[in-house]
C-alpha cells in the first residue's frame, strides 16, 4: 500500500473537489488505539476521508489529533511524475506556499507594515475604499497597485495610477492619490499664508523650514521681476554692476521691498538676523544667473539695507529695540584696526588626523571642542589655519551729533562692529547714518562692577552711509528741484549779498561788520590743491572781540543753528586735545585708539569756541596747525598719524580788564599771539559806546523782538477767536462755518509774523539755511579777469601801514584772506566766477578789519589814506 504525497493532497485541494463537506476529526479509524498516530493514508480510501483530511491539515487545530508529519518523511520527498505538478489556469498561485515559506518573524513585520499603512490611509482618505489600503489584492474590483514602497509599504509615486486606471469613477481616488504626493516637510507657502503666523512669535516662525523656503522663493522673485516706473528691473542691473566691480555688497531699499512684499519687509524689521541669512543666499543665487562662476571670487554676497525709515536716536534705544533692525545716527568718535574675526573654525585632532568641523565662531563664547569624534579621544588639537574660514573684524564708536544733545546732557554713544566689507568705510569725524541690528552680549566687566547681570549692548552695522553722500546727490541735501529753481531766482534779486547780510542773526541789532564776516564764513571760499602737494584752505577765520554784552555768544549761538554742521565748545571747558584729538586705551583690545576733538568733529563744517581768551596757551597753541592747515598731527604712545579738520573757527574772546580799551593797540588789548592772530581772516572789533541816538534805536528794537516773540501772542488771539466763535455758534451749521473762520484768522496771523519777520530778515531763516548749505556744495567760483593790480597795491600799503603803526604785522596769509573773502560772496550770487565788485567788497571787508583793529590816534588817518579803496562801489 503505497502513501500519497502532500503533493497530491494539494493538488486535490487545488481542484477545489469536496471543499463544502463538513470536516471530520483524525483517527477516527477504529483499527488503532486513541493514542497511536494516524497511518497514511490508503489507496481504498474513499474520497470524503481524502476531503476531511486536507481540510484538516489547511486548517490545524491545536486541540485536535493530527497526523504525525514526521513519520515516513523520506517519502514525501519521493519523485513522482504524475503528481509533481501545478495547475497554473488561474495564474496564481496560492497563498499557501508563500505562508510557508515566510517565517514567524518576516510574518509579524509585514502585518505590522500593512496596520500601519491601513491607520495612515484611513487617517488622510477618511472613507476611501479598502482595496487602496493593500498592495496585491486579486479579489479588489481595482487593478493593482503599481510603486516603489518605503520602509512602511507605502506607494512613494502614486501617479502612476493614471498610466492604466482608465476608469472614471477612479478619477476622485486618483485626485487623492496625487494629494500624497505633498510632503508636509517640503511644502511651500503662498505669500498671503506667510502673513498667518503660526509660531509663538515671528523668528520661529521665520525659522520653521517650510517657511523659509517660502520667504527665499518670494526674496529671489523680488529681486528679479522688482522694476521701477519705466520697467526697468532694478536689482538686475545692480547685479550686473555688482559682477563688474567685484564687489560683495548689493544695495537693496527697504522702500521697495515694503512696496512689494509688505510682510517680509516686517519680518526684515522684527526679524533681521535671520531674513538676511536668506537674503545673502538669495543674492547670490541671483547674482550666479548673471556671472555662473561668482561664488568662486566671494563665498558670500552681502545684502545692504538702505532707507530703512526709522530713524532713531542713539539715546532712545531701548529694550524693545533688541534683536530688531534700527537706523541711528552720529559722529563717528574713534575706530580700531581691522582684526581677522574666526567665522568657521576646523580642528586637527593630533592622535587620528581628522579634520574635525566646521564650527561657527560665536562672537561671544570660544569654540572649544571636548573629544574626537573619529577616534573618541580627549585631544590634543590644533586649529587648522588653512581650512579656518575668517572675515574683517572692527569696532567704531558712534557719538551723538553735536547740537542734537539736549542742553545739560552728556552725549551718548554706542559702539558699532563693522564686519566684511564694511570696514574702512568710516573714520573719525565724519557723520553717518548705520542700519544694522541691536544686539547685546554678555560683559564680564560690567557684571563684576555692578554685582547683578548686565548686558552691554552693540550695534552690528548691515550698511553705512555718510550724511555728506546722502547731501551730494541730486536729490539729497535737504532741498528738492522746486528749491533749487528757488534758490536760483533768489541768487537774482538785486541787492541779495545786502539781504543775506541784514538776515544774519536778525534778531540783534546792528553789528553790520560781524554779520558780513559771519557770511563770508557760513559761505566760505574754494579750497586749493597745488600739484597734489601744497592745499590751501577755503575756510574763513573769524575773531570777535569786544565788550561784555555786545552779544558775541549770540551770534556764535546763531550760527551753530544755522550752519549744516556745527560743534560749540567754551574756552574754559576745552582742552587741547578736547579741541584736536586724544589716545587713549580700548578695554577690549587692549590697544590704543584715537578719538577726534572738536575740531575733528566739525570737518566741512563750522567750529565755534566761545571764550577764546580764557583758554590756556598751551591749549591754544594746539589749534595752530588746524587754523591754517586744517589736519591735526597726533604723536602719542606709539601712534604717528594726521587727522582731517577742515572747519572754520568762529571765536569769540573778551579783552583784558573785561574793556576793550582804544587808545591802546589791538596786541595789547587781548593776550592772544601774532601767530594766532595772523591765521584769522578777520578781526571784528566790538566797542560798547555809549550813544543816546543810537541806544534808543536798540532799545526800542529789543522791546519790539520781545513783543513779536512772545510765546502767548498767537495763543491769545486763538483764545478770543474760540470765544466769538461760540458767541456765534448757533446750531451744527453755525459749528460748520467757525473752522474756516478760524484758519482764516490764524493765516493772518502767521503772514503778521512773517511781515514782521521780513521787517528784520529779508530772506527767511529756514530758506537762508538752505540757501547756505547749497552754495558751499554747489557752487566754486572760480578767479577769472580781476584786478590783480589792486591786489596788489592794497596788500603793498596794509603792509606798510602796519609796520609804521605798530600793529599786529600783515602777512601773505591775509593776501589770500582777500581772495577767499571775494570767493564767499561770488557764492552769495551763486555765481561760477569772482566780479569785480566781490573783489571791491572783500577788500574794504579786509581793510575795515585792519583799520578797526587800531588804537584811536591813527584810526583816523589810516581811513583817510586807504579811502581810495573803500569808496562806496556798484551793488549787485
């Protein structure tokens, strides 16, 4: 009797016979005891036991007898032609093999697979349809799926789909599927989703990396598509300016980028540090459309933020201000050498020789690394120099201007880290306007003083711009194309060089002689340069002395408002190196730095020293170089430099015994040296006579500017209008019609003052500044058919004059006075060249300054004899 094989018990069970009969338990055969193990089976038996049997072995219970499979197993594996076959009609095969063949463990990690797949699916789809939650299901009405599968078992690429799922109603399904497609972790935002801020405040929200994708994506469209009212692109062709000098900054406008995509210029100003991380990749990626190989001349391009709106002074910054974009300005007080700051740092580990890093230099805390993460040892290491990545490193110190401090205050002072390119970029003196970040950083030094924690806080600079830059340029200055076309029509008037005269400091009465010498140095004259080696300055001098009370201060006081750059300092208060320059050590480099004086302060401007007598000589003495040459030369601890002060001085000094007495020569009157003396273009004596014509004149003027300036004039008239317009109101349309009125009565009021301010000033203090301001940059007269001759004669006699009277001695300096005095009022007329009559006045401004600087005796006849050249000439 033979065995039949499993074989054939799967064959039966693939021809499905007798798969509904109900099945039977094993050893039911009555021919063996309860204990013994079922024999094979028969060739006698019938077809219902070979039924139950199969369906018994598919179908193992645990509480039931089974056959003994290891029994007669050699003969399972017995060749046999007939039965070792496979019935492949359907084209599968079934599941049972595959089930053995697949151990217990890769079984329990596929039914984890597919729980976990069908929780997502249910979870994303809601009441899709379970065939899309397997992979191979014959039975499902679909077709199979068709997809690479992650560790998971989930289709990567499912649009594959629409290859061969023809079926319409699978196009919802198919819309789904391609919904999969989105990963959460690189998905983009819209610029209207980037303004719903989904983060506990903006930086995290700004860090979250989906949307700084979205923040690069819209930076790089604003630089490419942004154009200006022509449709031009503008950033386009700063790149390519950019490419073609090499540089590593590329000027953005704030203006723009709020014009175009309000919220990221929000997220620029709330946010700064970590927009212009974007911003810098963004231009670069930009910039390599124009030059593809850019990145291999700078690693990094520098976004400049410019008119950031916000201007802020040094002494208004606060808490809130921290970590935000701001925009301060200033005098630049004192700079330090440009040091290699540590950006990235690499590390050599001695023991293995790996390079270890990068690391980002943190400008706070030094990178220090514990172990090695190749071989797991302690060190030692050693920087890699070569590999270490640095970039420029300098401290600049921004002081408030001078005339912006209030009055009693100390001027504050911040200091800036200029880093990159920006180094260089400013040097003492100069004023500037910086945007960058407010930051603060931890200060050992401060923390030790005051026992409790303190920051001290830094200004990292994004841009620089000088104010002198920003008041060259066309539209910069202060003044638009309408002021100049008023400027213009002004300089044409007749008579303008007497009104611009009469308009100086119109609130002081007469004084002729020191409001003539107070234009000439507001307008100043033309600098020379001979052959790049000899300069002679264009900058007036001015000495004022005379009695107490004859308003000296108040003229000095007028001209610090009115000119565009100003610094006032009092004889008494200054030091010598107040007035030029000092050395002292920085507490963080350890080095020495130069911080600029009064007169450094003041380069292309107006240095105004008050109580000029009272300084002491050796103080004074320290001026000489700036008077004439106009740089200050600095010999300190090492330090061997010049420095720029191109200013004029403005100084105003009292005699000796508090009386400017006449019958003695001007040398004796004050205790100020010929050289000194001779650097002054011009001496304005002041003489306190006693007049009673002309007392009662200035009297009545005094009393007249009280009156006109009194500051409850205009709010009493405003007062008693409020009062009758009540008086009238009667309903809402009685209420309508008291607002015209009342404007009505207030512009009469103004165009009052206005007339009483033309009474005294010509020309308007506010146009009259600007007038100034834009003939020292635009207009330089040049000297073309003077009289030379006359030059030359009154230069021979002052000369003569001066040694026969014993007066101060004249020199070639005031030969040169002459001529500059001329240059200032060409520039009154805003004219290109020096007339005859600006030579006329400048020399009888010249002449009345010698002449009234003598004693009495020969004050006359030194008038008499130089009458010749101050006869009264044609006015312009």
């Amino acid at each position: 009797m033979s065995s039949p094989t499993r074989s054939s018990r799967k064959r039966q069970n693939e021809d499905g016979e007798g798969s509904e009969q109900p099945s039977s338990p094993p050893g039911s055969s009555p021919q063996l005891p309860p204990s013994s193990p079922a024999i094979p089976f028969a060739d006698d038996v019938d077809e219902d036991d070979e039924i139950h049997n199969d369906i018994v072995d598919l179908n193992p219970s645990d509480e039931e007898e089974g056959e003994d499979l290891m029994e007669n197993m050699e003969n399972d594996y017995q060749s046999n032609s007939a039965q070792d076959r496979y019935d492949l009609g359907d084209g599968n095969i079934d599941d049972e093999g595959d089930f053995e063949a697949m151990d217990a463990a890769t079984r329990r990690r596929i039914d984890q697979q597919l729980n976990r797949r069908d929780e997502i699916l249910n979870a994303s789809t809601g009441n899709r349809s379970r065939r899309q939650a397997f992979l191979d299901d014959d039975d499902d009405d679909g077709e199979p799926e068709d997809g690479e599968e992650n560790e998971y078992g989930l289709p990567i690429q499912r649009r594959r789909r629409r290859h061969y799922d023809e079926d319409p109603d699978n196009a919802g399904d198919e819309e789904l599927d391609m919904g999969m497609d989105i990963d959460p972790f690189n998905e983009e935002l819209s610029l209207e989703s980037l303004t719903d801020i989904k983060a506990g405040s903006i930086t995290e929200w700004v860090l979250q990396p989906q949307v700084s994708r979205s923040i690069a994506r819209e930076l790089k469209s604003f630089l490419l598509e942004y154009t200006d009212e022509h449709g031009r692109s503008v950033y386009g062709a700063r790149i390519r300016t950019l490419g073609e000098m090499n540089a590593e900054s590329l000027d953005v406008s704030y203006q723009h980028l709020a014009e175009s995509k309000a919220i990221l210029a929000l997220f620029l100003a709330t946010s700064p540090e970590e927009i212009l991380k974007i911003f810098d990749i963004v231009a670069m990626e930009a910039t390599e459309l124009h030059y593809p190989n850019y990145s291999q001349i700078h690693q990094e391009i520098h976004v400049r933020i410019n008119q950031f709106p916000n201007l802020l002074n040094l002494r208004d910054l606060r808490e809130n201000n921290l970590n935000s974009l701001i925009k301060v300005s200033g005098v630049v007080t004192r700079r330090t050498g440009v040091f290699p700051q540590l950006k990235y740092i690499k590390f050599d580990c001695l023991k293995c020789g790996v390079v270890l890093g990068p690391f980002i230099q943190d400008s706070n805390v030094e990178v220090k690394i514990g172990f090695c993460t190749n071989c797991r040892s302690k060190g030692p290491f050693k920087l890699n120099s070569e590999k270490t990545l640095y970039r420029n490193y300098q401290r600049i110190t921004l002081q408030e201007a001078p005339g912006t401090v209030p009055p009693g205050r100390l001027p504050r002072h911040r200091e800036i880290i200029l880093l990159a390119d920006l180094v260089d970029l400013a040097k003492p003196g100069e004023e500037i306007d910086i945007t960058g970040v407010y930051k603060n950083n931890y200060d050992g030094q401060l923390n030790a003083k005051n026992g409790f924690p303190v920051f001290a806080t830094v200004i990292e600079a994004n841009s620089i711009t000088r104010r002198e830059m920003n008041s060259s340029s066309s539209n910069g200055g202060g003044w638009t194309e309408e002021d100049e076309r008023e400027f213009r029509k002004l300089s044409q008037e007749k008579g303008i060089i007497d009104k611009i005269i009469s308009s100086m400091a119109p609130s002081i009465y007469g004084h002729k002689d020191i409001k003539t010498a107070l234009a000439c140095s507001l307008f100043g004259g033309v600098p020379k340069n001979v052959n790049g080696k000899h300069s002679i300055r264009g900058d007036i001098n001015v000495l004022l002395l005379g009695d107490p009370g004859t308003a000296k201060s108040q003229i000095l006081k007028y001209a610090e408002k009115t000119a565009n750059r100003a610094v006032f300092a009092t004889g008494q208060g200054a030091s010598a190196v107040g007035l030029t320059a000092s050395v002292r050590k920085d507490p963080i480099t350890r080095e020495w730095t130069l911080e600029g004086g009064a007169l450094v302060l003041a380069d292309k401007g107006t240095c105004l020293i008050d109580e000029f007598d009272k300084m002491n000589d050796q103080d004074r003495t320290s001026i000489h170089e700036a008077m004439e040459q106009q740089s200050i030369s600095i010999s300190k601890a090492g330090i061997v430099t010049t420095l720029r002060a191109r200013c004029a001085i403005i100084a105003a000094a009292n005699p000796n015994g508090g009386r400017y007495n006449s019958t003695l020569p001007f040398s004796q009157n004050v205790d100020l040296t010929e050289p000194i003396l001779s650097r002054f273009d011009i001496l304005c004596v002041v003489r306190d006579l006693v007049d009673p014509e002309s007392d009662e004149r200035l009297a009545s003027f005094v009393v007249d500017s009280h009156m006109r300036s009194h500051p409850s004039t205009t709010e009493d008239l405003e007062d008693d209008e409020v009062g009758e317009d009540d008086e009238e109101m009667e309903g809402e349309e009685a209420g309508a019609e008291t607002t015209p009125r009342r404007r009505t009565r207030k512009q009469k009021i103004n165009m009052l003052n206005q007339k009483k301010e033309q009474e005294i000033s010509p020309i308007s203090q506010e146009l009259l500044a600007k007038y100034i301001n834009y003939a020292r940059q635009k207009v330089q007269p040049k000297l073309h058919q003077m009289d030379m001759d006359k030059v030359s004669r009154v230069y021979a006699d002052l000369r003569r004059e001066s040694i026969s009277t014993g007066s101060f001695p004249i020199t070639v300096r005031h030969l040169e006075s002459i001529l500059r005095i001329a240059e200032a009022f060409a520039k009154m007329r805003l004219s290109d060249f020096v007339s005859q009559n600006d030579l006329n006045r400048s020399i009888k401004v010249s002449i009345d300054s010698f002449v009234g600087a003598q004693k009495v005796t020969v004050r006359r006849q030194l008038q008499r004899s130089f009458m010749k050249y101050t006869l009264p000439q044609r006015r312009n």
